[in-house]
C-alpha cells in the first residue's frame, strides 16, 4: 500500500502524493548508485518470474474457457447481489428518530458537536477581532519566523490577493475550520502512531485501517458523518479530521521505527527509562517526520475542507461549489485562486520549517536584530497592527479595495465558447476534442468492461494481482472485486472504472515522458518543479475550475481533471527514479556506443522498474480520487451516486456507491502495488 496520501483514494489519495514522499519512496525503491547486483541473482529471479507468469497465464486461459462454456457471459448475475436499500434505510431512519433524544447522542456526540461549534467559533471570532491587517501582519510573522523573509512576503501577498478578491471573509472562515480539524488531526494521528511505532501489535491491527482509510475517496467520508451530526459545521470538521489524521499517524510511526538504534541502545545503557528514552531520544530523532506530517495532515485537511462545502461548511469552498452548481466559472475561480495561493503558503512555510531542523537558524539578510525578535514581541506587533486597523475604521477588508474578477473571467469564457469550442481551423475546438475522446475512447471502453462476463473479470483481476504480488494480494483483490458485483453496482463500477483506465492511460504516457525528459534534462527540471509545486499542492475541488472553463460537463472534463491532479507525481516519481539509476550502468551502455535513445530503454526504464510501478499505483489513486469527484460536473457513475446520496440524504445510495468506491480501489491499489515476496528462508526473494 502507498504511504503517500490520496486522495480516493488513495489519496487518493490526494493530494493523496506529495513532493516529499514520493521522491523518497522512489529513491528508496529505485537502485542506489555504487550498488551492484550479485552474480546470476538478477537472472534466476528473471527466471523464476518468467515461469511463475507462464503457469499463472496458463491457468488463466484454462479456467477462461472453462468459465466460457459453464457460465456463459452477461453482467453480474441479479441472484448474487443483495438489496441494501431496506436495511440502510432503517438505519438511517432510526438515527435520525434517536438523535435528539438517544443518550449516546445527547451525552456523548452531542456535547463533541457542541466543543466543535465553540471551537470553530471561537477561532473565526479571534481572526475577526485581528481584522485583515492583524491577520496578514501574523501571517507575516510566522511564516518569518519559519521560513525567512521571502516567505513572508509571499504569505502577506497571498492574504492580499484574497482580500482583492472580495474573499477575506470566506478565507476567514476556511482558516478558522482548518485550523481545529488540524490540531484535531495532528493529536489523533500523533497517539495513533505513537501507538503504532512503540508496539507491533497494535501496528499490525492500524495498518489495514489507514489502508482503508487512504483508499477511501473523500465524498465517502462526508455521508456517515452527515447522518450522525447532521448538516454544519461539527459534520465537516470531524470528516476532515478522519481524512487528515492517517498521514500523521503513518509518519509520526515511521520516524518512531526509524530511530538510529546506536543511540536508543546508548540511553538503555544509560539506564534511561521507557519513557525517557521515548522523550529525549526516539521524538527528537523522528522529528523531521513528525513536521512532514503536520505539513501532509495540512494539505489534507485544506482539500478535505473545500469539499466538505458540499456539507455546508462554509467558507470558499461553498463559494466554489456554488459556482461550479450555477456553471459560473468567474465566481468560482474567484474563490480556487484564495484556496490555491493558502494552499501553497501553508505547504512552503511548513515545508521550510522542516528543512532547517537540525541546523541552526539562519539569519534572515538584511534585518539585523529583528531576526531574533522574541515570539512575545511578535503577539505584540500583530496586537498593535490589529487595534491600529480597528482605530482607522477598518477591521474588515474594504470593499473599495476588491476588485470585480468574475466579470472579465465570464466574458473569457463566453468568448471561448464562441470562439474555441468547435469550429478553430484544423486542430478543431476543446468542446471537439472532450467529444471525440469521449465518443472514440471512453464509450468503447465502458461497453468492452460492460460487455466483459463477470466471472472474467474476476479472472483478470485475479491473475493481474498474482502476477506482481501474493496469493494473498489476489484473495483481496478478487473478493473486493465480487463485494462490488454483491453491493449491486457492478455495470456503474465499470463505468468509473473505465474513467480511471482512461485517465491513467494518458496520466502515464505524459507523465512518464515529461519525467524522463526532466531527468535528463536539468534546464527542463528547474522549469518544472515550479508548476509540480503549485499543482501537487492545489486541493482537488479546484482541478475541476479550469476543465468546467474548457470543456463544459461531462465525463470527458472529469477525466481532464484527473490526469492534471495525477500528473505531477507521475513525473517526480519517474524523474527520481531515472536519476537514481546507477551510472556506471549508464557508462557501461555508453562505452558500448549505446545512443542516447538506447540507454533510455534499454537501461534506465528498466533499472527504475520499481520508481515506475510505484508511479502507476500512484497515478492509479490519485486518478479514483478526482475521477469520483467528476460527479459534480458530469462524470456519472459511482461519482454521482454518491454526490446524488449525500445532496438528497440518500443513505442506501450513497454508501453503496461510497463502499464501491472503496472496493474499487482497494483493488486498483493491489494489482498496481508490486508486494515484497519472500523465501523459504525468510529473505526477500
């Protein structure tokens, strides 16, 4: 399973995958320069994988014509799928008649619900009470303080433009969420790691829970909550809670287990105790893990946080989502580009921070002693700047400085409906090309899934699961495949499931090149990594913004969607893991007169074999997660199931398709994620 955060799944995944992990899980996997294989090991392994391909094939055309002529074809047979349509309605109906009266709810998530409100309100009061020109000075202030100067000026830049934008109040509001979702988050993910790095039971018992938990797509998440806290603020806050805690959890237990055993064994020879050995050495050492935690737990939580709008939280996600709702591309881009530039101001100023641990602070140039200004002094400055703003008659941001954006933008896109939807000389429009792709790619490949025998794509993914990892991993793979086809779902599945195929087709072939042309080329990789940057840390909601602008509704923007979203992992990971490649092969290749073209097919593909596996698994993940997230402008399938189930309260039809989604990739998860086999001695094989 990826460690990386997806959103959908995994996440989804989502973004997910990030900068920092996937270049180091690429790293990891990919062959270290100086390393070299042992005489013949290579080749018996070849070998041994060969073979296994071969009875695995043989056996599945075997068992394909024997399904041919005992089962013959057809969808999934109506006899195996039950109706959970009764069941979960009455679930859901008894919820709602006990909820204001059952004492699980009156004593226990009722006052949760009631420390969330106060919480929320409380910070959104304090951000009010500093007025825009206390909270840009404090953002100003921190981000100095963490990340330098430069930071600081973009920080109190990006506040500005929100406030421009006519935004501040509904910036405001997405701060004051995301700030108790990510304390919330941060707690519960650092106890659960906690748990997980000290003890190896409860680390096996967690692993399959943040498993489901990255796989799951963010929309499942958003109806069980609902039903219980019902619409608001404690509904969205405590979903975003769920969804951001596992990468905590799954650092902070990383960095625990990471530990330099020279030094534990050192404070146990000291005889330090359990505990003082867990404070004073293992936390210390695992503490760049535990901020890239914080800094994943954030980016989550912000993602997480624009689409719990559909929840009515509130704040710029609502204004997106009531945008997108209206087809009104200027309003919601209005309020993506807040969410975009608080998205990359959180992920440089924690990222930053997490970089200079370890060594000593640097000076910031040119500010002498203001570099050493105590943290007390700084409260002193934002107190200042705020009873300043207060005095000028002026907390809130004035209206005579925001600037009417929505306008121009709309008139752009109606001229691009004229001008560039069908009818451009020779290249044809964006609306031309969403239905060609459509017509001569998603349409055949939905009927050929659809047309499939169930029972053959059972086989499939069967054999597709045994082929890269265990007996196991197909158990799992095929088991979550038929829970679809019992949920009643199977012919929507498919439909999504050829969305994904569709999206991670193009995703790879672009993905792949631009990361082989980047690793090679180290002009074309600084010209990269700025765009990477700001598209790997935008949340998925806003993905949709520009394919809306360009291509209209439909399943075709949905898949546009995606494959942007996927990308820039894509390319890091296969970037990385093409570096990573040791280069006396390359020297090797080059001493044989291998041109150019030739060692890039010959010896760097395959040497980065598993940089590029995990670069399929992840663009598979991240593809679920917007792929689903298309239901709002169009995508069908699971997606709109579960868009239409939560909108109308639908419990029966939003968590089938939620826990089909679930299944999906559980199962796309396990036939693109290669799992370390063993042998007979316990070695990896």
């Amino acid at each position: 399973m990826s460690t990386t955060t997806a959103s959908g799944s995994a996440a989804p995944a989502a973004r997910t995958a990030t900068a920092q992990q996937t270049a180091a899980r690429a790293a990891s996997t990919a062959p270290a320069s100086g390393d070299t294989p042992r005489a013949g090991s290579g080749g018996l392994r070849d070998r041994i994988r060969n073979r296994r391909g071969r009875l695995i094939g043989a056996g599945a055309a075997l068992l394909l014509v024997l399904g041919a002529v005992l089962l013959g074809g057809g969808g999934w047979p109506a006899g195996l799928a039950v109706d959970l349509s009764g069941p979960l309605d009455r679930v859901g109906d008894w919820i709602i008649d006990h909820r204001d009266s059952h004492p699980f709810f009156l004593y226990f998530l009722g006052h949760v619900s009631n420390a969330v409100v106060v919480c929320v309100r409380a910070v959104y009061l304090l951000l009010l009470s500093l007025g825009w020109a206390g909270v840009t000075a404090a953002a100003g202030l921190v981000a100095w303080r963490l990340a330098g100067v430069r930071l600081a000026l973009v920080s109190v830049a990006a506040f500005a433009v929100c406030g421009l934008l006519g935004m501040w109040v509904p910036t405001m509001q997405t701060l004051a969420l995301m700030a108790v979702a990510v304390l919330a988050s941060v707690l519960l993910g650092a106890l659960l790691g906690l748990a997980a790095g000290l003890s190896d039971r409860m680390d096996r018992v967690l692993r399959p829970v943040l498993d489901t938990m990255q796989v799951l797509p963010a929309f499942a998440y958003l109806l069980p909550v609902v039903l219980v806290f019902g619409i608001g603020v404690p509904a969205a806050v405590l979903a975003t809670v769920v969804y951001a805690a596992p990468p905590m959890a799954r650092l902070t237990a990383l960095g625990l287990r990471g530990a330099d055993a020279g030094v534990m064994e050192a404070a146990a020879s000291l005889g330090a105790t359990g505990r003082q050995r867990l404070l004073t050495a293992r936390l210390p050492l695992a503490r760049k893990e535990l901020l890239l935690g914080v800094n994943q737990s954030i980016m989550m939580a912000l993602g997480m946080a624009v689409i719990a709008s559909v929840i009515g939280a509130g704040g710029l996600g609502d204004r997106v989502y009531q945008a997108l709702a209206s087809v009104d591309v200027g309003a919601a881009l209005a309020a993506g580009v807040p969410i975009v530039l608080l998205a990359v101001v959180l992920d440089r100023v924690t990222a930053a921070a997490g970089a200079r641990l370890g060594s000593a602070p640097a000076r910031p140039a040119g500010l002498g002693r203001a570099a050493a200004l105590a943290p007390a002094a700084a409260v002193a400055v934002v107190v200042v700047v705020a009873v300043a703003g207060h005095l000028t008659g002026r907390p809130g941001w004035p209206q005579a400085w925001t600037v009417d954006t929505a306008g121009p933008v709309n008139r752009a896109v109606e001229w691009m409906t004229a001008h560039l939807y069908s009818g451009v000389p020779v290249v044809g429009g964006t609306a031309d090309w969403a239905a060609h792709f459509t017509t001569g790619f998603l349409n055949p490949l939905r009927s050929g899934l659809q047309w499939l025998p169930w029972w053959s794509v059972l086989l499939a993914v069967g054999a597709l699961a045994l082929l890269i990892g265990t007996w196991r991993t197909a158990a799992t793979a095929v088991l979550a495949t038929a829970a679809i086809g019992v949920l009643g779902v199977w012919a929507p599945a498919l439909d999504t499931l050829s969305q994904v195929l569709a999206a991670v087709a193009v995703t790879l072939l672009l993905g792949i090149a631009l990361g082989a042309a980047a690793a090679r080329g180290a002009r074309l990789e600084r010209a990269l990594r700025p765009v990477l940057d700001v598209f790997q840390t935008m949340p998925q909601f806003v993905y949709l913004i520009p394919v809306v602008a360009l291509f209209g509704v439909g399943r075709a923007p949905a898949v546009a969607a995606a494959v942007v979203y996927a990308l820039p992992a894509v390319v890091r990971i296969t970037a990385q893991g093409l570096r990573a490649v040791d280069p006396g092969a390359l020297e090797s290749a080059r001493s044989l007169g291998a041109t150019s073209r030739q060692q890039l097919l010959q010896v760097q593909l395959p040497l980065a074999r598993p940089a590029l596996l995990l670069a399929v698994n992840q663009g598979v993940v991240l593809v679920l997660a917007v792929v689903v997230i298309g239901g709002l402008v169009g995508g069908g399938a699971l997606g709109y199931d579960a868009v239409f189930g939560l909108a109308q309260g639908d419990l029966a039809t939003g968590l089938v398709a939620g826990a089909a989604i679930v299944c999906l990739g559980l199962v796309l998860d396990r036939v693109t994620q290669p799992t370390q086999r063993r042998t007979r001695t316990g070695k990896g094989a």
